[in-house]
C-alpha cells in the first residue's frame, strides 16, 4: 500500500484555523481532487466535519474517531492504525488530516503531496509536522491571479 500525506502548508506550516482551511485556492482543490479521486482518503473526524457536504464522491472515505461508530458514505475506524489494516496491498491511501493525523502518518507515508502557499496567516490554531528531512522531487509554481490570492507551490516529496 502506498500512503501519500496531502496538505495545503503556508511558510510557518500552519494548515488551517478555528477547523477552516486557511487559504482558498482553487486550483489546489483540483489538485485535491485529481489526486484523490479513485482511492481511500483517511481523515480525523474534527476534518471530516469541516467538509461541506460531508463524505467526499468517488472515494472510499475513512474517518478516525473513539467516540462515533457511524457516518454517512464513511468507514469509522478508532485509530490510524486499525484503519490501514482494512486497506488492501495495492491500495493508494491519501491522509488528509487533520493535524494530529498528519503528525502519526508522517512517520509511515512515503510520499508527501503538498501545496506550499508562500504567506504566513495572522491566525492558525493547527499545524503540519515538520518535514526538513524530506526530499523534494517535483515542484510546480502557480503565481496569483484573478482567482488566487496567494503565490503557491505544488511540492512532491519523498522520504530522504
């Protein structure tokens, strides 16, 4: 199985505040989806919340909580752990959040999809591991525009 970490990260790796993504960019929300759609995503429940219109379609949507056993168009597994062993060998697993997940799968992932906005935000309460140690194996540059208010970065990274 592979596991892919996928994140929107600004300079100080602040991911999100008050459990809202920090910056809209729509062009990362197609990367998102692109990458995405066709395979397993894993979220912490406080992420699958922030969703607007809850599970995500074409994926199979698993979300990590002690406390409820059921959601909509989801898996609810307790732990990380407990949910990569129900996914198959050949299986494209993304973690998409939030913080506290993101700090548990960086130890195991071996690619990290990351969308770097070049800002820092005047508020963030949650945060993406540091990952200095990484690799970086591709780098696409996006500048602002009409639709994107910040300069960002598509960043692939593979373990060092």
């Amino acid at each position: 199985m592979n596991i892919n970490i996928i994140a929107a990260v600004a300079e100080n790796n602040a991911i999100g505040f008050e459990n809202k993504l920090l910056y809209w960019l729509p062009d990362d929300l197609k990367r998102f989806k692109a990458l995405t759609t066709g395979h397993t995503i894993i979220m912490g429940r406080k992420t699958f919340e922030s969703l607007p219109k809850g599970a995500l379609p074409n994926r199979r949507n698993i979300v990590l909580s002690r406390n409820i056993t059921a959601l909509p168009g989801c898996e609810v597994f307790p732990s990380l752990s407990a949910a990569l062993e129900r996914c198959g060998e050949e299986e494209e697993v993304y973690i998409t959040g939030g913080s506290t997940v993101y700090a548990e799968a960086i130890t195991i992932a071996s690619r990290l999809c990351l969308t770097e906005i070049h800002d820092t935000p005047a508020s963030a309460d949650a945060f993406f591991p540091d990952y200095s140690a990484w690799r970086e194996v591709w780098r696409e540059e996006h500048y602002k525009d009409e639709k994107h208010s910040q300069n960002f970065s598509f960043v692939d990274y593979e373990r060092a």
